[in-house]
C-alpha cells in the first residue's frame, strides 16, 4: 500500500514554543519526501543527539527509511528519527509518498539479512494489524501504550 500525504505548516507566531510536527519515526519501510525549498525537516544524529537541520533542495527526494526498513535489514539499517520545526516568516509545503506493505504481510528480518552470526532481533508481526492499531490510538485515550516495533524484539 502506497499512500501521499500534503503537509501545510502556516507560519508561527512563536517558532520557539511550537513544532511543526513532533519528534518521529515513521512506521513504513520508507518515505519519499518532497518539498517547497522552505527549510524546516530536522534529522536527529545518532552520534551526538542533535538535530541537524536538512537544508531544502527543491525537485528531489529525501528518502527516509522507516521501521519496517530497520526490521527487514535487521538493523543494518536504522529507521531515522526526525521533526519538523516552523518559522514565523513563511508557510511551508510538504508532500510525503508513503511506502507500505500489503494489509496481510508479515513483517520480518528477511532471510538475506540473517545468519547464525546474526540471528533475527525482531519476531514477525502483521503490517495490517500494527498500522491499524497505531492509526486508531492517535486519536484515541488508550490504557496501552502505542504499538512500538520494540514489542517484537527478541532480547538476547
Ligand atoms: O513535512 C516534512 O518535512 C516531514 C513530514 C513528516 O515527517 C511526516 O509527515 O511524517
Ligand atoms: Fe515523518
């Protein structure tokens, strides 16, 4: 399932108070992203914990790598943590295509990505069900907290 989405951030009175869009990881295999030129996409460096502003380039792609993407390479690859931050001058437009698996796939290390060196650190969990759940509790005052891949891990 492929799916885009229009983000629309109207300027800010009050950038320092505000984000555009909180602290993130998308739960897909991967995310294209597009935007206007305006800057705002912010990426968080695993080496020192900062955000790092992406500066804009108009015409192109950022590819963001999602949850699935982390599972599937079994964190060869991680999925990456960002945000968006707005500005009190400019709107800003972004269009995000979404990269998902079909409703009924398992999600899984894929046996390319394993060997006895390095066994599988995720048991498989339904797509369908994961994305389901995770749409409904964002708009939902749950007991539980929200479905995280971590429920899936395998600790050694
Ligand atoms: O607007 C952006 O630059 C990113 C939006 C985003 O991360 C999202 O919609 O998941
Ligand atoms: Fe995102």
């Amino acid at each position: 399932m492929t799916y885009v989405r229009l983000n629309h951030y109207p300027p800010c009175p009050s950038p320092d108070l505000a984000l555009g869009k909180g602290p993130h990881v998308d739960a897909s295999a991967f995310t294209l992203l597009t935007t206007d030129g305006v800057s705002g996409f912010e990426v968080r460096r695993k080496s020192d914990g900062e955000w790092v502003r992406v500066r804009p380039t108009v015409n192109s792609f950022i590819f963001v790598p999602g949850d699935i993407f982390q599972v599937w390479t079994n964190e060869k690859y991680n999925s990456l943590l960002h945000r968006v931050v707005v500005n009190s001058q400019q709107e800003r437009f972004s269009m995000i295509t979404v990269f998902t698996p079909s409703y009924h796939t398992l999600v899984q290390p894929l046996e390319e990505m394993v060997d006895e060196q390095d066994p599988p650190k995720y048991r498989p969990y339904k797509w369908g069900e994961f994305f389901m759940t995770r749409r409904l509790s964002n708009f939902m005052k749950l007991e539980k907290p929200v479905i995280q891949i971590t429920n899936f891990k395998i600790r050694e």
